[in-house]
C-alpha cells in the first residue's frame, strides 16, 4: 500500500473510534453501578487514546484525520440506535456488546493490512484494547451486574 492508501485505511479506524467515542457517552449515561461506570469511563478514554494515536500516524502521512464532530458516521449506529431503545445498565452494557464486537471485527481485520510494522503495532495495542473491552462487556452481562449489590446502593 502505498502512503495515501494506508492514510485512507487509518482514517476509517479514526471514524470508527470517534463512533465508539459517542456510542459510550450515550451508554455511560444509562449505567448506574458506579464501578462498571469506572470501567466504561476508562474504555472510552482508551477509544479517545486511538483517536489521537492513529490520527498523528495520519498526519505524518500528509493527511488531514477525520475530526472529533458530535455526529454518527453510521459504523456504530445499531449499538446507538439499541442504547436508545433500552434501560439502564443492562440495556447499556447489551448495546455496548454490539459496538465492541464491531470494533473487534475492525481491527481484527486491520491487523491484517500490508502496514509498516511501527503503525501495526499502534493497530495491534488498540487491537487489544478492544479485546479487552469485549471480555469486560460479555462478563459483566454473563453476572448480571445490574442485579448486584453495587447496583442497589
Ligand atoms: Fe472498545
């Protein structure tokens, strides 16, 4: 690939995690267990770490990255459409899951592209990110946390 192609792949991730970036503000709104909150809050900074990585990777290609807007670009729009159909920290965590296994899918395949190793590697650490974020996602619906005694102080 050459420069202008890698920037093009690498702004689509940008868009993806400036996606990801609204998709858990909507949903830290919903959920009310203070320490799954912590969690999220800290998962977002993490999607707000990829943004600023991968877009300064761009620039030095000669790019302009895709910017912070509050709208959608539609990658995560059925996470966002199912946080607004459902409730609380459930509902939340359920509409999360959709997301991170986008974002998982995504990255998954970028790992993928003929990249030069010193941007893989920026693609394989959030890569892991997201795998991490799913684990904790799929987790915390298997306990139910919402049921939890967190979740009735
Ligand atoms: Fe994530």
């Amino acid at each position: 690939m050459n420069n202008k192609e890698i920037a093009e792949r690498l702004k689509s991730l940008v868009q993806l995690d400036i996606d990801a970036v609204h998709a858990y503000g909507q949903a830290i709104e919903h959920i009310d267990v203070p320490n799954v909150r912590e969690q999220v809050v800290a998962f977002q900074g993490d999607h707000e770490r990829h943004i600023n990585d991968l877009s300064s990777v761009v620039r030095n290609l000669g790019e302009a990255p895709p910017e912070l807007t509050k709208d959608f670009k539609g990658f995560l729009l059925k996470a966002f459409t199912s946080i607004r159909s459902m409730t609380g920290t459930e509902g939340a965590l359920k509409a999360l899951k959709s997301g991170e296994e986008l974002t998982n899918k995504k990255y998954s395949e970028a790992r993928t592209w003929d990249l030069p190793v010193n941007i893989l590697s920026i693609v394989q650490r959030n890569y892991e990110d997201e795998q991490r974020h799913l684990h904790y996602v799929n987790q915390a619906i298997t306990d139910r946390v919402w049921e939890t005694e967190a979740a009735k102080k």
